[in-house]
C-alpha cells in the first residue's frame, strides 16, 4: 500500500453526526470526523486527544505500532466535552477506553476524566499524558508567555495566520508539531527550535510483536515515513482549520473568559483539577464495584521549549500527594522515571531521552511503545481455559470459587449507568439464563446456563465445564437484593394502571401492557419481576444500549419490548444479542427490516428455540416532521416487504405515537384523530393483504391518553411514569445504590 492511499483510508476520514437531542437543548445535529486505526477488532481501545493543528491524520505514524500491540486507537478532531464522547462510543459499541493526549489535548482529556469517569476499564483505568501543556503563567518559557501577551483577537487568528507565516503566533505551533515533520520547514523564520530528527536518535525497528499481518506501508522506514509527514501536511491545510483558532484561544486563556473546564463541573488549572479528579474517584457512585485506584503516566520530552523544565516539574506535582504546585524556580529531578502513589492514583512520571516536545510520540523514539503495551496489558486477553475433567476434586472446587468470585465481580461492574452501562444494583436474580458477555470479540463470553454447570465459552470454542457451586443463587439473590418499600409502592402503581385498563377495557380483549422502564435501574424491574411468579413480564426501552445491557442480567422470562428510535446499524445487534427481545416497535423503514432480519436469523441458526421476532411497523399518523414513522399511504409497502423478504420475522401490527397536544386532549369520550388514523390504516392494510380482523393489532396510547387509546380498540399500551415514576435526565441516570435503598 502507497502513502498516499493509506492516508486516504477511511480510517482516517470517518463521520458521525449526534441526533438532535430535546433533552439538552441542542435541536440541530452535530457532524464531526474521527480516526480509528490500529486493531478495530481490539478490546483494548485508547481514545486520543491531539494537541493544536493535531487533526486525526498527524497521529498516522502510529498505526503500525498500534496494530503490533493489538490496541484500536480513536482520535477525534477537536472532542468536545458534552454528548459527543459517549454518543461516539456508544455509536462503536465500545464500552470501556483508556485515555491519552499529546500537549494541549490533556486539557481535553481532564474534562474526560472528570466528567465520564466511568467510561475508564472498571478494573484497570489508565490514563497517559505526552508532553503535556501547561500554561505561560506556569511554565515561565519566554516565547509562550510573550505570545500570551498578544491581543485575544490575534490569538484567534491563529488558523489563517498559520498559513502565512505570522513570527509573533507561530510559536504556538510548538503545540502541535507532532509527528508532522513537513510543518517544521513551513515555519523556518519562527523563533520555535527546530524538532529533533527521529531517524537519526533510534534506529526503526519494527516492534518485538509480530508484524506479518500488517497491510499497511512501512512504517518503521524513514523514507516512507518522511513521504507520509509531507502528505499529512497537505492535507492538513487542503480541510478547515477554523475550530483551531478557537483552540489557540483556549490553550492560551486569551481571553480570560474562555475556560478550561466544561460547564458541568468546574476547574481553573491542572492543579485544581486533580484534587477534584481525587475526589471523583473516591465518591462517584458511577465507579462502584470498579478499581479505585488509577494509573496515570505522563511521559516529557528531554528538550521542551513549549513547556520548559520549570512547566515539567509543575505538572509533575499537581499530582504528588500534598506537594505545592506552585511555580518555583526548584529543578526537577534528575531521575528520568520518577513514580508516586496516591490513594486513589499511582502516578509515574518519564523523560524520554532525546525527544523534543513535538516528535515525542514518533515511534523512534520508543515511549509510543510503552504507552501501547501498557494499554494493552491494561485491558488483557482472555486467558487459556482448562478442561475441569483432569482436575483433581479439589481443584475442581477452588476452579468454581474462583469462577464464582468472577461472576460476582463482573455483577458489581454491572451497577452503573443507566445510559452506557449495566444497570442492575440489587435484585433477586432469577434461575433461567443469565447471559453476560463482552462487547469485543477477542473476550470470552461466560454463561450461566441453566442447570448446574457454568459453562465459559471462548472465541475460538473451547469450553470450560464447572459445577455451579450450590450457593450461588442464594448469594447472587442477596447481593441483588431488592428494597421493600420500594417494591411496594411499584407494585401499588402496576396494580392501579391494570384496574384502569381493565375500566377502559368494555369488550374485554387482551390490553398488552408494556411497562416502559427506560432510564429506571434494572432492580425496579426486577422488583415487578421475580421468578418463578413475576407480577408483570412485558417492558419497553428506548435505548438501544440501556436495553442491550439490562437484558444480560435481568431474567430470560421477561419479554423485552425496543419501543424507542432505532438506528440501521444497530438493528442486527439488537436482533442477534436479545434473545428474548419479544418485539421492536419502531420499524419504519426496508432497511431497519433487512437487519433485524440479519439478526434474528444469525440468532436462530444458533439457538432453534429462540422465536421469531415480532415487529411493529410505526406510523407516523401526526405528519410532523419531528416524529418518526412511515406515511400511512406508505404502510402497506413496508408491511409486504415484511412477510415476504423477512421470513424471520413476524409482523405484528401498527403502532403511533401521536401529537402530545392531541394526546392531552384524549379521554374515553374524545377519539384522538392520529388514533383514528393508525385505525383506519390497519383496516385498510389488513383488507389488502387478506387478513381477518384482530390478526394486525395496534399499539397506540401512553400514560397520558391508554385509557381513551383502549376505547378506540388499541391492542397494546406504554406506561411508563405512572408506574416507575418521574424519569430523571439520561445524563442523570446512574444507579445509586444507597439512594436506590432509602427510597419509597
């Protein structure tokens, strides 16, 4: 593969655009582009910040080392700090990351840390900062404090100047040098010290793993590395480079009023935000169950003129336990690793000999190689299985212990966030299936089958075969166990919506009732649902990975219901992953079909017993743009393509949700026209494809309108607040066990 066409790899060019979202206000979407090179079939996952001029492409070189060490890195162009990071990584189903930044990008991954601290591997969080920025006001170098001196303005035209060659701004290039060694003779005339020569430190070799299935261009030749830097640069400058003016502004502080924290969490500086990082770790009910102590690296350049010897050392004790951060004139240590440990935190501190604060990631030079093989070894492998038959009787019993430690384990890792993560914090667990596997296919899949035995199946199919040890219900049922109270008051609230559909219900049909639980934590559920007698058994999401995650470690009997929008790419993992998904509601296109069909069929050619999955086809009965759905004249289309193209799944009915003004006005004696209309569509549709009447049903009417939903012949109805109680923010949805305990 040639320069040129490696760097012209989608890898290097991906898009994703964030939804508008109500809930935060943002009612535009947001498109932005990524990188994500390196083993994309990895668990191991590093999510990159870069520094200034630092696009997706600068970081290229990598990609070879990174594939050596099977880890997958991402890399996004300017990541902001609100819905992007885990609308993206949700988008890739990557569950947990290790974080990494070169110079100014440690101010980006700070508000990472602090604000999505779960985000991190539950059992080995790891952090890595390459030659980090500090500030002018820290750092003391001359250069930067004289540009910090510059009119803001200036500053923030930084981007345009950059292509002309501006002396005073041009320092701040120093920033974002990196591995781009075409941008050092661009600026020939800046007073910014020309960037070490890789080549000429450290010969190329390739890494002590294994290359033989790398495809790429050789990364470990200078040559071709020199052609890669001169075509990183052009295409650098051939995108926009205005969100990098904004960026100069913010490594700068100029001016003052642009901050480096995010809004929902507060900081001034690096040295206010590690104890406030601390005290996260220490406190946040996201991280319950996870390993609180974090390994933080940070790895300086030998000669950094951006940040100075002064700027080393204060970064350095920002994070030392009771050591000012002031800035002092005291040298640092001679040592080139220094290593210090907190109790939440061990914190290693390296000089790499004979890098510059630029050049510090080329591969050359060898830090880039730590970095990744303590990434790797920061989300390991799945280790080799033994056959229990060989054992001896003993071994055999400490073998269960231990898998037993491990499933309570991973069980604490399931109490987290409502939105990115499992969500069960206590709850009986009944005996059918439970089912926990990992989102990457390297890890191995553990199911707890029913029966006696525990069975762990690897990717590559070996089998490892182990009696359930015979307390393991009793103590997966009292670790999960569920408040009284709380149970009470949901059942009291379940008991009260079935008198009033049964009120509304005249004719005496069956009224399906879907208990929507979307954002509520999984004991909620399970509080209306305890085997082998549950209260209630059919409840609805409205996120994808709320219902992919509750669906591992809730009970096989419930019948899960996707009511929520749903995306194409996520149509097959939903259908393939859930086998008691019961049915998806929100169908409304060929396309989302066709996967769903994909998936239930890969789920069926593995497991005979699963169903079909049912679906509803949406109809969007209000014509406003804002909602989703078919067209009503375009119904009977979509629900042809069904049974004729999809034999794997089973067209259930139409389901709507209507205008909420409609909706509020609905009661038992004033017919909702978007009712109306799913009504007369379903007669229509059913006339033409020959059907008797009651074969296509219709889910129509919510907490504020079943009863009137029901009068007009709704088949099935969503109740979700009247039930669960008021929602809080998806942001907010995070489990608390204490608080799960003490309320009624």
């Amino acid at each position: 593969m040639g320069v040129l066409e490696f760097l012209s790899d989608r890898r290097f060019h991906r898009t994703y655009t964030l939804p508008p979202n109500a809930e935060t206000d943002r009612d535009k979407p947001h498109r932005f582009s990524y990188a994500d090179f390196g083993d994309l079939e990895s668990n191991a996952v590093v999510f990159f910040c870069g520094a200034l001029m630092g696009t997706r492409f600068c970081y290229a070189p990598l990609d070879q080392l990174a594939n050596a060490h099977n880890v997958r890195f991402i890399h996004v162009d300017r990541p902001g700090n609100g819905e992007m990071i885990p609308g993206l990584l949700q988008h890739l189903g990557i569950p947990h990351i290790s974080l990494a930044s070169h110079s100014g990008g440690d101010i980006y991954v700070l508000n990472i840390m602090l604000m999505y601290p779960h985000l991190l591997h539950p059992d080995h969080p790891y952090i890595c900062f390459f030659a980090p920025w500090v500030h002018p006001s820290h750092s003391k170098v001359t250069q930067m404090r004289a540009t910090s001196m510059l009119p803001a303005p200036m500053i923030g035209k930084f981007a345009p100047i950059a292509k002309f060659v501006n002396e005073n701004v041009v320092p701040l290039v120093g920033l974002s040098g990196m591995l781009v060694q075409g941008v050092k003779g661009s600026w020939r005339s800046a007073p910014a010290p020309v960037p070490l020569t890789p080549t000429t430190m450290r010969s190329r070799a390739p890494s002590i793993l294994s290359l033989d299935t790398y495809n790429g261009p050789a990364l470990d030749d200078p040559a071709v590395v020199d052609e890669l830097r001169k075509y990183i640069t052009k295409f650098l400058f051939a995108e926009s480079m205005d969100g990098i003016s904004a960026d100069a502004q913010l490594f700068m502080k100029k001016p003052r009023s642009v901050p480096w924290c995010s809004p929902s969490i507060l900081w001034s500086d690096i040295n206010y935000a590690v104890p406030l990082l601390s005290k996260i770790i220490d406190q946040d009910v996201r991280l319950n169950g996870c390993n609180r102590t974090w390994t933080i690296d940070t790895f300086h350049a030998e000669s950094d003129d951006m940040v100075g010897e002064r700027g080393r050392q204060w970064f350095d004790d920002c994070w030392l336990p009771g050591r000012s951060s002031s800035s002092s004139g005291r040298r640092a240590s001679a040592d080139m690793v220094q290593e210090f440990s907190h109790k939440n935190y061990e914190y290693r501190s390296e000089v790499a000999k004979g890098t510059d604060h630029n050049f510090l990631m080329d591969p050359a030079f060898g830090a880039s190689e730590k970095w990744f093989k303590r990434v790797r070894d920061a989300c390991p492998m799945p280790e080799e299985t033994v056959d229990v038959s060989t054992m001896s009787t003993r071994t055999a019993t400490d073998r269960s212990k231990k898998i037993m430690r491990s499933l309570l384990g991973r069980m604490r890792k399931m109490t987290r966030s409502a939105s990115t993560r499992t969500l069960a914090p206590h709850s009986r667990l009944s005996h059918s299936l439970l089912v926990m596997s990992s989102r990457s296919g390297r890890d191995s899949v553990a199911e707890l089958c029913r029966g006696e035995v525990i069975r762990f199946e690897t990717a590559d199919g070996n089998n490892l075969l182990t009696p359930v040890p015979s307390d393991v219900y009793a103590k997966l049922s009292a670790y999960m166990q569920i408040n009284a109270q709380r149970a009470k008051q949901l059942t009291e609230n379940l008991a009260s919506i079935t008198s009033r559909i049964k009120a509304a219900n005249k004719n005496n049909r069956n009224v399906r009732l879907i208990a929507v639980s979307k954002l509520k934590p999984a004991n909620d559920i399970l509080a209306l649902h305890q085997p082998p007698n549950p209260l209630h058994t059919h409840f609805g999401e409205n996120y994808v990975q709320e219902l992919l995650e509750k669906s591992k470690i809730l009970p096989r009997s419930i019948r899960w219901h996707m009511i929520g929008g749903l995306q194409s790419n996520k149509c097959k993992q939903l259908a393939e992953q859930i086998p008691n998904l019961w049915c998806v509601s929100s169908v409304d296109s060929e396309k989302k079909t066709n996967e769903l069909e994909k998936g239930r069929k890969a789920l069926l050619e593995k497991d005979s017993s699963v169903e079909k999955l049912r679906v509803m086809v949406q109809v969007n009965t209000s014509g406003e743009e804002s909602k989703s759905g078919v067209e009503p004249s375009n119904t009977l289309s979509l629900c042809r393509h069904i049974i004729e193209k999809c034999p794997n799944l089973q067209l259930l009915g139409l389901m709507t949700i209507g205008a909420i003004a409609r909706s509020k006005k609905t009661t038992p004696a004033n017919e909702n026209e978007d009712f109306v209309t799913l009504r007369e569509t379903r007669d229509k549709v059913a006339k033409e494809l020959g059907w008797e009447e009651g074969k296509l049903e219709l889910s129509m009417g919510m907490s504020a309108d079943f009863e009137g939903a029901i009068v007009m012949g709704s088949d099935e109805v969503r109740v979700g607040s009247d039930i669960f109680g008021e929602r809080p923010a998806k942001k907010d949805a995070v489990i608390k066990e204490k608080e799960a305990e003490e309320k009624s």
